[in-house]
C-alpha cells in the first residue's frame, strides 16, 4: 500500500510490491541521495526510481494486477460473504469521508473560538448540493421559506452576476442555536470603498471644530457625527445579514453612499443662525432618505423571506418612529428643537436593544406567558451578526480615526533647513497616536479569551455602544491637537517658516475651547477604550503581574487627570502635548508590565505564560498512580541536511 514519507522538503512516494521490495519513487535531484541513504539496509530490499518513469509506473501496474488477483481469489471462496463485506467496507469509507469533512469543519471553527472564545449554541452549515437546507421548524419547507447562505469545498468553475436574486441570509439564530458558515467571514471591497466617504466626514468635523471651538460647534459635532454612525451601522448590519453580490443589491448601496455624501454637505451649516443659509432641512432630508432605504430594503425582505417576516417588520418599526420625529424636527424653532433631535437620536441608537429585547423574552417565556409564545413564532428567526466581520469592520473604522490624526499633525515648511517646534509637537503628536493605536489592537485587543460580543448580550451592547463615544472623543482631540501643532505660544515657533496655508491658521495663543477639546477627547477616548477592554474576558494566567481591574483602574485615573488638565492655563502648546503623551505613555508601560508574566522574562528568549502546581503526598500515594516509573523513552536519528535540503526527515524508534 503506498504511504507518504513526511518531514521532507519534498514527498517521495513509498510503496511494497507483492514481493516484499520496497519502492521509493522520488524526484531526479533527490534520486541520488536516497540511493545513498538506503545503499546500506542489507536487511530490507528497497528500490529507488524516479517519479514517473517507466518503472515507476510498471511496479505499480504489477502491485495493482496482484490485489486484483487477490480479490477475485477471495469472492470465489467467499462468494456472497465477501461482497456483503466489501459493501461494507465501501459504507465505512463513505461515512469516514463524511467524519472528515466534518472534523475540517469543526477545525475551520477551531480559530474563530481561539480568537473570540467557544460558543456552545453555535453549530455551522455546509452544503455540497444547490438546494441547501436548514433546520425548520413546524414542518415549513425551508426551500420556500427561508434563502441560506451555503459554503461549498468545490471549485467553482464560473458565475453569472445575478440582476437580482432573493435575500440571502448568511447566519441566523433558530430555537437557541446560531447557525453560520464555518469559514471566515472578510470584509468586502464594498465597505472599504465605504469608509472612504467617512474620511471626508471626519476631515470636514475636524476642520471646522478647531476653526471655531465652541459649545454650539461641539453640540453640532455630536449631534451629525452620530447621525452618520447609524447610517455606517446599517449599512454595516445589512451587509452582515444578508449577501450583496447582485446587482440590485449593490445599486441601493450606491444609493445610500450618495444620500451619505449629501448628508456630509451639508453638515457645517446645519445649526446655522442665519435661516437663509441653515442647511438642517437638507441635512435631515438625505439621512433620512438613507434610512428610508432601509426600510424598503427590510420590507421586501419579509416578503421574500417570509421565516424572519417578524425582525423585518420590527426593523422597518425602528425607522419609522424616528424619522416622524426628524420630520416634526425640521419644522419646531431652535431650541426646542434640539428636544425632538434628541428624542430621535435615542429612537435611532437604542431601537435595536428593544427589538433584541423582545426576541430574548420569547426565548427565555416560550412556554411560561402568551406573548412569550407569541414572540417565540414571530421570531423563529432571527438574522444574526458575523462576530469576525463586526469586529474586524469596528477595527477597520477605528484604524481610519487613528490615520486622521496622523493626517492633522502634517504641515508644510517654507523654505530653508528648518527643525523647529512644529515638527517637535508633531513628532510628539504622531508617538501619541501610535501609543493609542498599540493600546487598542495590541493591549486590549490581544490575549482575549472570549470576545465581549460571545460573552454576554449585555457585554456586546457595551461593547457596541463604547465604540462611539470613543471615537468621537478621538475625532476631539486630533482637532485640537492639530491645531496645538501650529500655535506659536513656544519658542521657535516662527509662524513665516510654514506655507501660506498653514501660516493663515497659527495663532499667538491656545483657545480655551482647544484645550478642552484636545484633554476631554483624550480622557473620554481613554476611558472608553477602558470599557470596552473591561467588556472582553482576557486571558489570565497564575502569574499575571497585575490583574485587569488594577491595570484599568490606573487608566482612569489617568483620564481623571486629563479631565482636569486644561484647568491649567499656564501651559503652552508643547507643554500640553508633552503630558498627555507622558500620561498615556504611563499607561502603556502599566499594561505591558502588568500583562506579563512573573516567570516570563522580558529579554531573551520567549517562553510564555506558564503555571506550575504543587501538592503534597506520602512516597506510598506516588507509588500508587505509578508516578515513579519511568517510561521507556523514543530515540530519534536525525538526518544531515543536505546542500540542496532545508529539512530533514526523521526516523522514531520505540
């Protein structure tokens, strides 16, 4: 039977002929030293031939013809008894295949849950045929009712781009197990082509808060930039849901980025004094055309779709409401108007919590209440979020913050060899966004042993919601820190030796708007970044330093103190930049200090978190579970490179 010798840099082919001679078949440039190798095993016959050639194939051919011979020596003196058994051993080999495609499965799962955790209620689909089935329910047909995404391993040889085709779902929750695809989710080039506009959103509020640092600016910061996450969230929600590779589907998301770039427009002059020149009206007009999509979007779907009619219908609800409330805003004066905006943000952010809510209370009173009855069929269904897409579309959009304040550090020189304070503040500005960056991916984001969004509906609310707030405060400082760049309250600071552009944004002195834009959007950036690290569940070994609510508990005394900082009016512009960064600098070497590891040294080679136990028992109780016998060790021989190899196989001896 031939078999792979392994540990090779390539894989020689080994098989026995009838006559007991073992044959090799390997590669020409290998030829000679496996000729070498075997020139001296007296006690085993082994040919070496190169794979391919004419001998190669003639033992086979003879190794063949000998079990062919065998088989039918044994139906002739078995007769019906061997058929039966090879029919057998045919099933065996089926059901095997089948155990084995499962196992790779399993195993395709195996790094989501190393990266967010085990999930016990999650079970996984993968359809070979066309017409993929779930698990239905009430014996309803799934063909007709429900469209599932299907993962086949087959190579796929062509594909027709669909005009339109039914809603897809890709995962979805069904009598308390989430059922999903086994393979990775990736973030489609849509979404990234998506945030680009988001560049644009964040550049025009940041540009225009430093320009005038006020309350009123703030309050119409918070107020649009809110407005446009929930457009990024349903956009993010349906391209989680739902497949979008026809062309239908990506014609209203090209729809929905235009009502976004109309949306951004007109943003500025939302809260204008001047009615001539107030664009609120227009603002709200494409948001809500946005949003209306949606709903279309949602309606055809529960009519397609009829086995999660109840969450579209529901999601169609939690638009509605609020945009009556945007449309009765356009029409009510300042300020009673900011009562209604404010109303309708809340319907917008926390609609998804009831819908959520209602679906959990059917869950846990399917059989204790009526209604709970009642929601327990009219959320049979319930479409479900792709951990690793939400998390790695979060990172993405967090990743483009973290660039917008490397972008508002940069300025241009005027001439000559100049190395003066602009470029000191911007340094320093620069090593602190790196300090937050390695915080957020490679502090909090590292060593999580079940993700906030698997660990409970209440840590993946948290977590869903910090996001914001965080980066809002970010967006925050970077604007200030961009203009703290070019103030010229610090020695060599000649405001001639930057271009026009930038020499007509420098000012003598710091605006107290500045300061706490620059040291409140720090403190409230940091201290979300706390929560959202305090939502995951991390690893902790034995000989953790310092335990997590130690480490987060110094960063929010850090935030306190940034909180209060610009209540010290006598520091300049590179005094200010230099303590934050020194405070978030302390809080970077707090965590890398106390997520090591007492018995892990932090130069020399890595060898890792580990945890030693000790006990105490009688020489009897060792000798009784046989701790002191030895058992018998393997020898290893270890074959010498060759010019030619990079690994060498080995040969284990018992």
């Amino acid at each position: 039977m031939a078999s792979v010798l392994t540990g090779r840099r390539r894989r020689p082919q080994e098989f026995t002929l009838p006559s007991g001679k073992k044959v090799i078949a390997t590669l020409p440039e290998d030829l000679e030293d496996l000729r070498r190798k075997y020139s001296n095993h007296d006690e085993m016959q082994v040919e070496i031939v190169v794979h391919g050639s004419p001998e190669h194939s003639g033992y086979l051919r003879e190794t063949r013809e000998h079990h062919e011979r065998r088989r039918t020596k044994l139906r002739e003196q078995h007769g019906s008894a061997f058929d039966e058994w090879e029919d057998v051993q045919n099933q065996l080999n089926s059901v095997n295949t089948e155990l084995e495609r499962l196992s790779t499965n399993s195993a395709g799962l195996n790094a989501n849950f190393n990266k967010f955790g085990y999930g016990a209620e999650l079970r996984t689909y993968n359809n070979d045929d066309d017409d993929a089935e779930a698990p239905a329910s009430s014996g309803a047909s799934m063909s007709d009712t429900l469209s599932v995404a299907s993962s086949r391993s087959g190579v796929r040889l062509g594909e027709t781009t669909k005009l339109f085709k039914r809603p897809v779902v890709k995962q979805w929750f069904h009598q308390g197990l989430l059922w999903r695809a086994s393979e990775q989710a990736e973030i489609q080039a849509i979404e990234l082509f998506f945030d680009l506009l988001y560049v644009g959103i964040i550049h025009i509020n940041g540009e225009h808060m430093w320009a005038e640092p006020t309350a009123l600016e703030l309050l119409r910061f918070a107020i649009t930039f809110i407005m446009s996450w929930k457009i990024w969230t349903d956009v993010t929600l349906v391209l989680s849901w739902f497949e979008t590779d026809d062309v239908l589907t990506r014609l209203e998301l090209l729809f929905e980025f235009a009502c976004l770039l109309g949306f951004t427009t007109n943003m500025t002059y939302s809260f204008y004094e001047d009615e001539k020149h107030n664009t609120y009206m227009m603002m709200v007009a494409f948001y809500l055309a946005a949003r209306l999509r949606a709903v279309a979007h949602f309606i055809a779907t529960a009519y397609l779709l009829p086995m999660v009619r109840g969450v579209m219908i529901c999601e169609s609800i939690n638009v509605l409401i609020p945009s009556a409330i945007w449309i009765a805003s356009i029409h009510v004066e300042m300020p009673s108007r900011l009562a209604l905006i404010w109303i309708a943000i809340s319907f917008d952010m926390w609609g998804q919590s009831l819908i959520v809510g209602l679906f959990r209370y059917g869950r846990a009173n399917a059989d204790k209440t009526r209604f709970g009855k009642f929601l327990t069929g009219f959320f049979e269904f319930y479409p479900a979020v792709n951990i690793e897409h939400r998390v790695e579309r979060t990172n993405a959009f967090v990743s483009l913050v973290f660039g917008y304040s490397v972008v508002g550090v940069m300025f241009q020189s005027y001439g000559g060899y100049t190395v003066n304070a602009f470029l000191g503040k911007a340094v320093l500005g620069l090593v602190q966004a790196f300090i937050f960056n390695w915080i957020y991916f490679d502090i909090d984001g590292h060593n999580i042993d079940v993700h906030a969004i698997r660990h409970s509906v209440l840590a993946a609310s948290i977590w869903g919601y910090a996001h914001l707030p965080f980066v809002m405060g970010y967006i925050l400082a970077s604007a200030g820190l961009s203009k703290l760049v070019l103030t010229t309250d610090t020695p060599n600071t000649n405001p001639e030796q930057l271009s026009e552009h930038y020499f007509e944004r420098a000012e003598p002195e710091i605006a107290n708007g500045i300061r706490f834009f620059y040291c409140h959007g720090l403190a409230i950036a940091l201290l979300f970044m706390g929560v959202i690290s305090w939502c995951h569940e991390h690893r902790a070994p034995a000989t953790l330093r310092w335990s997590k609510t130690s480490r987060l508990s110094n960063r929010f005394a850090v935030c306190l103190v940034l909180f209060f900082l610009p209540m010290a009016k006598n520091l300049n512009s590179l005094h200010l930049i230099s303590i934050t960064l020194s405070l978030t600098l302390w809080v970077l070497l707090i965590e890398l200090f106390g997520k090591s590891c007492t018995n892990d040294p932090f130069i020399g080679e890595k060898k890792g978190c580990t945890v030693r136990y000790s006990c105490k028992c009688t020489k009897r109780e060792l000798k009784k579970v046989g701790l002191e016998e030895v058992p018998e060790r393997r020898s290893a021989e270890v074959q010498e490179f060759s010019v030619k190899e990079k690994t060498a196989g080995i040969d284990v001896q018992d």
